[in-house]
C-alpha cells in the first residue's frame, strides 16, 4: 500500500447522463492506509438548479452555490487533478463518483480518470459481507465508527467516514500498523547500558535463609543445568 485519495462527492441528482452536475468534491490523502492529513475539498456551482430528494439528502441549496467556481474554474479542475495526481481513488459506490467526475472533465474536454484507477469500497464490503446491507452508515455501525458529527450526507464528512471504513476493510488497524522487529545497533545498546551506571550498593535480598535453600533444591531437582540466570551468571563471569 502507498499513496492513495479517498473520495467523495455530491451532486443535482442521481444521473450526469440527463444533465445533472457535481456541487461538491472532497478528498483525503491516505499512506499505507491512514490519513496524512491533506485533504482538498471545494464546492461548485452546477449551473442549474437541484433536484429536492438530492438537496433533501446532503442538505445543500442551490443559493448557497451562487458565487462559486464552475467546474472548469483553475481552482477547481487543475487544483483537482493536481491533488490526486496519479494516485488510486477510492469511492463508496465508485462507478456513481467517477461518473460524475469524468462527465465534467469531459465537458471541458479533459482526460477523464480511467476506471482502473478507481476501487470501491461497496465492492469489496460485498465481497466481505456477502448479502448484508453495505451503506456508509451500515458500514460505520458495523465497525463501530462513530457517526455524531453527521447530520447530513455531505462530501467531507463522508470522506472522512469512507476512510476509516476503507481501513477496516483492508484488515482495521492493525494491518497499518508495522509490527516488524526493530534490531537496535550495537551503538544504541551501549548508550542504553551506560545510561544506567551499578547501584552503589547492591540490593540487599528479601528471602528468608529458609526460602533461599527451598528454592536451590527445587532448582537442583527441576531445573537443573536449564535455569536461564545461571547462563547470565557464567556470560557475567567469563566477561
């Protein structure tokens, strides 16, 4: 795993095919699958009016977009492009973002993002949880992301969600986490030694006579020669 964009969108409706446009984009970088804290994120104004069920869902009025930058604005498409780069994108329900997104790169005549580029994370809960409900939100209960900052469907914020969703699919965080053994050089070991000097008295032991003769017999009988501490002892007294 590497570099990779966790994306969403909202748009007017439900198809670009019968005119509908993107009114928001958002994306966060992820590195071996956690965030690195860039993220790009604009609204857009779709020229033309949303469609209520749309504007019911993400909460965004067609007033609120008057005065922002069309798609083919530098700071939006360039500054799009230019944030994911050719890193792979992932979207919940892929095929409805990329659609969405290479229909207006197509309007400006832009090279669209190929679907190779693309995963989806509805594709890969399917393929994990096989005939069980796999929304967003049905996703985020299932691995007990908190859902208290969401109102409403906005881009942002599901990114965010997608996110961690798209850790938890990939084996949670443990598969993020680099558990490989760090060897310290001989360097480091010398400096961790020397910066703990001998007692200037040695602790004195706590054991009774009694406790100290029962535990050399249960030594002499069980352990014998295996005891780890009489190899440090014979490592001490032949250094």
């Amino acid at each position: 795993m590497a570099r990779e964009i966790v994306l969403d969108t909202e748009t007017t409706g439900l198809d670009p095919k019968t005119g509908h446009r993107l009114i928001e984009i958002a994306c966060i970088e992820i590195d071996d699958l956690l965030p690195t804290g860039k993220f790009f994120h604009v609204y857009i104004d779709p020229e033309r009016e949303i469609d209520p069920d749309a504007e019911r869902v993400h909460g965004i009025s067609r007033s609120s977009l008057i005065g922002k930058p069309k798609f083919d604005h530098a700071d939006i498409c360039d500054a799009f492009l230019d944030f994911v780069g050719d890193a792979p994108l992932v979207a919940h329900n892929a095929p409805f973002d990329r659609g969405f997104i290479n229909h207006e790169l197509q309007r400006i005549n832009r090279d669209i993002l190929p679907d190779a580029r693309w995963i989806c994370t509805f594709e890969l809960a399917k393929r994990r949880f096989p005939g069980m409900y796999n929304s967003l939100d049905a996703l985020c209960k299932r691995f007990k992301i908190s859902l208290a900052e969401r109102e409403k469907h906005g881009a942002l914020i599901d990114t965010r969600l997608l996110s961690m969703v798209y850790l938890e699919l990939q084996g949670g965080k443990e598969r993020a986490l680099d558990l490989a053994p760090v060897k310290k050089s001989d360097a480091v070991i010398a400096a961790s030694v020397a910066a703990y000097p001998p007692r200037p008295r040695p602790v004195a032991y706590r054991s009774t006579d009694a406790e100290l003769e029962a535990h050399a017999a249960f030594i002499a009988k069980v352990l014998k020669d295996k005891a780890v501490w009489l190899t440090l002892d014979g490592e001490r007294a032949s250094s």
